[in-house]
C-alpha cells in the first residue's frame, strides 16, 4: 500500500509550486501548466464520426481558466 502512496506523491505538485503560483510567480505556473497539458489535452478531444481531433479553442480556454 506505500508504494502506491508514493507514486501518487510524486504525481502531486509541490505545495510551495502552488503557492507560488497563486503568488503571480510566472515559473511556478509554467510548472502547473506542465504538469496539467495532459490532462488539458484530454479534455480537449473532440470525435467526429470516424475521427478524433483536439478543439484547440476549448484547449485554449481550459489554460486560460488555470492560468
């Protein structure tokens, strides 16, 4: 059960990273933002009968509401 609890710390963000970033520090959001364009990036997806495309205004607007 620990190893699962120490993969699930290193996939946190630091809380100083947070903190910082709430604090208007541009390299701490750069981090977050980093650390979330997978996740952003999943969001993004859009299918279209037979296809699949990421809907970069709907990308843009979930970094803009994080950011």
């Amino acid at each position: 059960m620990q190893k699962d609890s120490r993969k699930n710390e290193e996939r946190l963000l630091p809380f100083e990273t947070i903190k910082a970033a709430t604090e208007g520090d541009v390299d701490a959001m750069d981090k977050i933002l980093k650390h979330y364009k997978p996740y952003i990036v999943k969001l993004s997806i859009r299918t279209d009968g037979d296809k699949s495309y990421i809907d970069e205004d709907l990308r843009e607007r979930l970094v803009l509401m994080i950011s």
